[in-house]
C-alpha cells in the first residue's frame, strides 16, 4: 500500500512511518520544513518525504501538486498547540492553529477524495489524529481544542459523504502521549497526571496498532476512537 502521513518527523508520525515501512508499505511523509526526520525513516528506500509548511497552505491546488495519484490511506499526525489563555489570544494565533489543525487538513482531504473519484472502489481511508482535549473546555488550550474538534466534525462528514465509492473516515483521540512534549508537560506541570486516572502516558505503539487496525478493518468509517488512559471520563 502507498501510506501518505502528515508530521512525518514528530514522535507518533516518526515511530508511525518506521512501523509502516517495516511492514513493506511505501510511505510519503509530509513534515514541517523546521523539524527534520529521523535518518531511520531517511534512510529507507520506500520513504519519500516532502517538506511543507502547514500554515502556509492557500488553496486545494496548491496542495493538490504533492500528493501522489496512488496513495490508499492517508494518516494526518501533524498539529500545533498554542498554549495561551483565552482573553490573552491574538487574532493572528487563532487563525494560525486553525490553519494548521484544521484548514490544511481539510484542503489535504478533499484534494484526495477528488483523485479517489477517478479510481476504482477499492478500500481507502483518511484517519486524523485529534485528541482527548477537545472533549475539554480548557481556556488556555483553546485554540487548539476548537481547531481540532472542527477536524473531528468534518471527518465526519466525509465519512458519510463518500461512504458509497468505499473511501472511510476516522478520527483517532490519545490522551497525553509518551513523547518528547508529553514527557516535557509532565515535567512542567506534575499535576497533570494525577488528573488521569490511570496515571500514565499513552504509549505510543498503541496508538500505532490501533491506526493500523483502523487501516486493515474496511468495515470501520465515522468513528472516534479514545485511548487516553481513562482521561475521557474524568474530563
């Protein structure tokens, strides 16, 4: 299968491209033009990587030009967090993460719905990582909850708008994960994880199987997947 995955070089979209790879898959990995991959994922030959700022994403057109006719599944790992309290937000801040969490994912989407209407019914699927916050109200996380939750909502729609010519749709919501910025939040703020009720991170090679799981189950569209160690019924 041809794979492609957006935040190719952070800790779930880099361990997602190696786990992917390894299995034979051929993998085109979008990453921030700031955020280098790991030379693991470079240096595999089925690995092609494609530097794009996701702010700076104007039109379908434009998105159009890089992607692959080819692709079968498409994994939609990149996001920014801005952590500013809500009275204190500018303007330009919120339509930055809503171009990066929301917009570009939704310029990505439909440009590959249109090249799936030119192909075959086969299997395809979009899976776009959201998270657990959205499902908050946190007013210092807010532009990123409400961008994410818009993704949520249009995954929605595309699952139910091209479940006929057999392209699904699914959203996936961790929790705080075992990554670099997940580590860092614990460290900065302790008391974070006591509002977990399991009182961990989520690893992150379990959110990698269950996206493949999600990939390799063509009977699953329009659903939210939860993993974040119970934190979904504390909020």
């Amino acid at each position: 299968m041809n794979i492609l995955i957006t935040g190719a070089s952070g800790g779930l979209g880099s361990q997602l491209c190696e786990n992917l790879l390894s299995q034979g898959h051929s993998v085109f990995g979008f990453y921030n033009t700031n955020s280098p991959v790991s030379t693991s994922v470079l240096d595999q030959n089925k690995f092609h990587g494609v530097k794009l700022d996701f702010a700076h994403i104007v039109s379908g057109e434009y998105v159009s030009q890089y992607i692959p006719e080819d692709i079968d599944h498409a994994i939609f790992c990149h996001g920014v967090n801005i952590h500013k309290n809500i009275l204190q937000l500018e303007k330009e801040e919120i339509i930055y993460s809503h171009q990066v969490n929301f917009i570009s994912t939704f310029l990505f989407s439909q440009q590959l719905v249109k090249k799936w209407q030119k192909t075959s019914c086969k299997d395809r699927s979009i899976i776009y990582i959201s998270s657990v916050a959205t499902k908050g109200g946190s007013p210092d996380e807010v532009a990123y909850h409400s961008a994410k939750r818009a993704s949520e909502s249009a995954m929605l729609a595309f699952a139910r708008g091209f479940a006929d010519i057999n392209i699904r749709s699914n959203v996936i919501s961790p929790g705080l994960m075992d990554t670099k910025m997940g580590k860092e939040t614990i460290k900065n703020r302790p008391d974070v994880l006591e509002r977990i009720p399991l009182k961990k991170l989520v690893g992150i090679e379990e959110v990698v199987s269950l996206i493949n799981t999600v990939i390799q189950s063509p009977s699953i569209t329009g659903q939210n997947f939860h993993i974040n160690n119970g934190r979904y019924c504390s909020i």
